[in-house]
C-alpha cells in the first residue's frame, strides 16, 4: 500500500529533524529547509524514500511559490502537515527592526497560515488530512526579549483552533483535524545561544529540572498526526516539564 504523504517544515535540525526521524518509516515525507544543502545528510540517514522541497519563508514569494509546488507534489496520499519552521530573533521590542519583525510574521506565521490554506483545500479533496502547528509555551505565558516571537506562537493556537471550528462547518464527514504543539526550553540551536545565566534562571522555573530532548516533541507529534489521536482536534498540547 502507498504511504501517507506528510510535509515537515524546518526539518534540516532541532525540533524538525528529529520529526522527520520519528515520521521517516510510517510516512513518505516532504522534507523543507530554507536551502536544500541543508537537507543532504538527512536523507542519507533516514529509512524509505523522501521528498526535498526548499524554501526562504522570510521573502512572502517564496512561501507562495512553495505552496504551488507542494500543490504538484502533494497527490492522493497527501495526508500531513507539520508546520514546525521558526526562528526567535530576540530583543527588547523597542529595538526590535521592523525588518527582523518582518521576517518572524513572515516565518513564523504567514507561512504556516498559507501552506494550511493550501492543505486544507488537498486534505478537502483527499477527504482526510492533519495539521501540526508548532507553537510554544511563551505563546501563552509570554516572555521577556520575545515580545514578538511569543506573539507569533499564540497566533498558531488560535489559528489550530479555528481550522478546526471552520472545517466541521464547511463537512462534518471530513476527518481533517488541527492540533497545535507547543514545546517548553528544548535543547536545539534556538536555546543554544542563550547565556549560562537565563539557562539557570529558566532550569528553575522547570519542574522536570531539564530542557526537552526534540525527540520528546516528535514522539508528540507523531502521536497527534495519527490516527489514534483523531479525538484530539482544536487543541493545544504542551510538551514542557510542567513550566507554567
Ligand atoms: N527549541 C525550543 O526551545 C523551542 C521551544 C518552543 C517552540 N519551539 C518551536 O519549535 C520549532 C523548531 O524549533 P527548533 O528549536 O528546532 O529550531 P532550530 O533548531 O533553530 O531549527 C529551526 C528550523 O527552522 C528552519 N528555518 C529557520 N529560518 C527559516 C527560513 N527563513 N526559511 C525556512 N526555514 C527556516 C531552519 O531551517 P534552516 O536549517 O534552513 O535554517 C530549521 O530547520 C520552531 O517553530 C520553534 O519556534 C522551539
């Protein structure tokens, strides 16, 4: 039987690749990177047969050039999509560049919002289909320096949540569904660069006393794209150690 067709975005590192791992034998993946150098090693590594298809979603003609391409490449067995793709540029908001405030909307949301709008109208047509967005604690708790990024993130749960409202209104047989993830401080390039002192100050505020391991989030993900996940729908599951 063909395997299911599933996209995940930023899947060169971190949070992403270790999805693509965890997705890599069940699926046939359409792997996304900003440039496809990015992607070589890890398809090497990954069992089964996979896609690449690249983009910059900082330039909005990118994303829209990206979304026409997956609309050829997607197909019958299209069934999922992870929109794990973000970056967090941060600075106190008042020295934040529009040009850097730009470029996280246009990452972190325009471009999660446009592939879902793509997917949904194939998922409508393959009468099945899951979204993933990847959103973030600070999404809901709000941070510090991240003004703009947390904005971004809670975007991705009401986003999730409205998908989900708007699909049962448009079919009740359609069994498509929206779920957000959001990760608390998991150990990737993003958390990499943050100084000894605000990797303790954060290690306080987590009960499980650690920074998530990215396969912690993929087993996650894997979980709600399945099938046995099909009650979850709307929703916003919190993989963070217990930080508030
Ligand atoms: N790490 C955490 O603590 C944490 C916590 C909460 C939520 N998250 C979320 O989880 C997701 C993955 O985070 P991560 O920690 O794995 O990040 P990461 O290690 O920095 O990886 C980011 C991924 O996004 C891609 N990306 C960055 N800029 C891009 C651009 N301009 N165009 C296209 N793709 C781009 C990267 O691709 P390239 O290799 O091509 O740059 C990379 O694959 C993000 O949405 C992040 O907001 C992370």
């Amino acid at each position: 039987m063909e395997k299911k067709k599933v996209l995940v975005t930023g899947a060169s590192r971190g949070i992403g690749k270790a999805i693509a791992f965890a997705l890599s034998e069940q699926y046939s993946l359409i792997l996304h990177a900003s440039k496809p150098e990015s992607l070589e090693s890890l398809l090497k590594e990954l069992d089964g047969e996979h896609e690449v298809l690249c983009a910059d979603f900082s330039e909005i003609n990118a994303v829209k050039e990206f979304c026409s391409a997956l609309k050829k490449m997607a197909g019958k067995s299209f069934y999922g999509v992870v929109n794990n793709a973000g970056v967090a540029l941060d600075k106190p908001l008042m020295y934040q560049s529009l040009n850097d405030i730009d470029k996280m909307l246009n990452i972190n949301v325009k471009a999660p919002l446009l592939i879902s709008k793509t997917a949904l109208k194939l998922f409508i047509g393959n009468k099945e289909g899951v979204i993933i967005n990847m959103g973030s604690c600070v999404g809901e708790t709000g941070n510090a320096f991240q003004v703009v990024y947390s904005m971004t993130k809670a975007a991705m749960v009401t986003m999730t949540k409205s998908i989900a409202k708007e699909v049962s209104l448009i079919d009740k047989s359609l069994n498509i569904r929206a779920v957000t993830v959001s990760p608390g401080f998991i150990d990737t390039d993003m958390t990499k660069s943050l100084s000894d002192d605000v990797k303790e100050k954060y290690l306080e505020m987590i009960p499980s006393s650690y920074f998530g391991d990215p396969n912690e989030v993929a087993n996650v993900v894997k979980f709600a794209l399945s099938a046995e996940a099909k009650y979850i729908n709307g929703t916003n599951i919190a993989v963070n150690g217990g930080i508030v």
